[in-house]
C-alpha cells in the first residue's frame, strides 16, 4: 500500500518551511508594514511593489473551474521544471534513491536528478516508443522513488498506453510522474480524471504549450492533498511572480480561443506530414499526439543546416536515443508550415 510517509525525506519531513509576512496574515488591510516593502510604489502603473500571493489563490480557483480538480490538489511553479525539481527534493535522498527514466523523453528530467545526486536508470521504450512494462518491474529496487512518463511523449509525439501506465500506479510504491505538457492535442484523455484512484500519481501540466504562455512561466501539478503539501513546504515562498498570476487570470478567461488553436494545430499537422512523407529523404513521420512531428530522414543534420541558411529552425534530435536520423519539427502557422514544406523540397 503506497504511502507518502513512506516515501517522502526524513529531513523533509522536519521541515519547518519559511513563513513569508502574506502567510501569517491573509485577510485585507489598509496599511501593510509587514513586508519590508516599498512603501511609495513601482516605477511601473502595476502594484509590483507588493509581494505576490504566495499560493496563488485566484490562479488556482480559475484552474480548478477549468480542470475540474480541487484548489488543494493543484501546485503552480515557475514552469514544469520547478515543479520536477521539487519533487526530486522531497522525496529523493541524494546519493541513495533512484528514479526510472524512458528515454527518448524530455531531457529535464535527467537534469533535475543530475542536480538532486539522484541516480537514474534507464529503461529505454519499445521500437514502438511504448513503455517496456517488463524492463521497468526489473529495474525497480528498495530506494526507487519515481517514474518519469510523458505522454504525449517529447520527443517521439505518441501518448503511452494508458493500460499500461496504469500497471504503473496499481503496482509500484513510488511516485508516478505522468508529464502531460501536450494532453490539450492528444486524442488521449488526461489521467486527472484518475486522481482520486490512485494517492502515487502526480501529473504535470503547462500553460505553455496549447495555452500560448511560454514566456510567463506557468507550470502546474496535481496530485494527492499529501503529496501538495509537502510540494508547497518546500517551494520558495514567493515562487510564481505577481506580473505572471495576473496575466494568466486574464488568459484563463479565453478557453474558446485556445481551443480554436487546439483545432487549427491539428489540422495543420495533418497538413505537415501530407507535405513531408513522400519526399526521397523521409523515411518516416511517427504518429503524433503533440503540437510537433518527429521525422525520421536519411541526414538530419544537413536538412536541418539547409533549413538554417534558409531562416528556418527546426531541432535535430538525430543523437537521441531511438531517435536516430530524425528532425523534431513544431507545428506553426498556415503560412509558416508552407514556407518549411517548400523549403525542404529545395533539399538535394
């Protein structure tokens, strides 16, 4: 029976996290000289001058609406990242524990335990970019914390079968990392439905993909009230500024434009991989559930030079792991898939 308890850092569980001057009072006042901020104001017309909420209450009440999850299962970081970073130094004890990595996938991961002097084991995907079931139930040991699963997956597209993560959850005593970056373009549906199910899932989200706001930061998890709490214990305390909680209200307040994106995206594509797979040099395009497409080609590296002196940039994934040859291309806009379409037909 999984157990955050059993799981979580001694010295976290000690912790007395740092109490900021907006936790020890939460109510409205007129005068605020508790902060040790500027009093006069902000060079700017905002109340920059004021610490931002540091639990990020509004946000996380308009996410709740559109989500359909309780505030207290909702953590926001600066970007994902945070929130994998956090996660590490929870429940990881640096030069003991273990996660379990599937490589090809978002790099980040790798990065984190790497800071965090958290071992990794690599059990790579199928041919496929499935999840080895048997390879992961090998590789787990007494000091493994976590399984790192993104799906849709970065950088193949393809979401993982849902049955088969969920033989994750149902059997292994550690966190369940399900990375959910590009789920607003997948024909999967999110595992937040699953929450209550399972108390060792965490799942990951972004505004910055389907959302449009890579350039605020916004990074979101969901998971068991336990298991946000000790995520919120360890986060610094003002750690999602005021400038990005106000935009991403307003942002919020748009779900029918995103979803006109989400639409226009897919259909574009379709489009890209029409105007791409007949081509000599493309031996193949992988299903996608994502915003991109991953191409297998015959030289990546100089169709990708080629598309650079022509000003286009796209990412050559040729060195990773089961992803040799291959050229990850996002999806844009009408005008600039057409430009990439004719650019590459001018490859020799």
């Amino acid at each position: 029976m999984f157990s955050v308890n059993d799981i979580i850092r001694e010295n976290i569980k000690t912790l007395k996290p740092y109490s900021s001057a907006r936790d020890e009072f939460k109510g409205e006042a007129s005068v605020y000289l508790d902060a040790n901020e500027n009093a006069f104001g902000s060079p700017l017309d905002a109340q920059y001058n004021r610490y931002p909420d540091p639990m990020q209450f509004a946000v996380k009440k308009r996410l709740s609406e559109i989500k359909g999850v309780p505030v207290p299962n909702i953590f926001l970081g600066n970007g994902s990242d945070e929130a994998i970073d956090i996660l590490f130094r929870s429940f990881c004890e640096p030069g003991v524990d273990n996660v379990i990595l599937v490589p090809p996938t978002y790099g980040m991961y790798e990065v984190s335990a790497n800071i965090n002097n958290v071992a990794i084991k690599r059990v790579p995907l199928t041919a496929d970019y499935q999840l080895n079931l048997e390879g992961i139930a090998e590789a787990i040991d007494g000091h493994t914390k976590m399984i790192f699963v993104c799906s849709p997956n970065n950088p193949t597209g393809n979401s993982m079968e849902r049955s088969d993560v969920e033989t994750l959850l149902a059997n292994f005593n550690g966190l369940v990392v399900v990375d959910e970056a590009y789920i607003n373009f997948s024909r999967q549906k999110t595992f937040i439905q699953e929450l209550t199910e399972y108390a060792n899932l965490v799942i990951l989200q972004t505004l910055s993909k389907a959302w449009g706001l890579a350039g605020l930061r916004l990074g979101m998890a969901f998971a068991s009230e336990e298991i946000i709490e000790v995520m919120n214990k360890v986060k610094p305390p003002y750690n999602v500024n005021e400038a990005t909680q106000q935009l991403v209200l307003q942002a919020l307040q748009n779900v029918e434009q995103v979803n006109e994106w989400i639409k226009q995206t897919l259909i574009e594509r379709d489009k890209l991989v029409l105007g791409l797979k007949d081509l000599d040099f493309v031996l193949d395009i992988y299903p996608s559930d994502a915003n991109f497409i991953l191409a297998k080609t015959t030289d990546a590296k100089a169709i990708y030079n080629h598309l650079v002196a022509l000003g286009i940039i796209v990412r050559d994934r040729s060195k990773v792991e089961l992803c040799e040859g291959c050229l990850r291309i996002t999806v844009g806009t009408p005008e600039e898939n057409l430009v990439l379409i004719e650019a590459v037909k001018t490859f020799k």
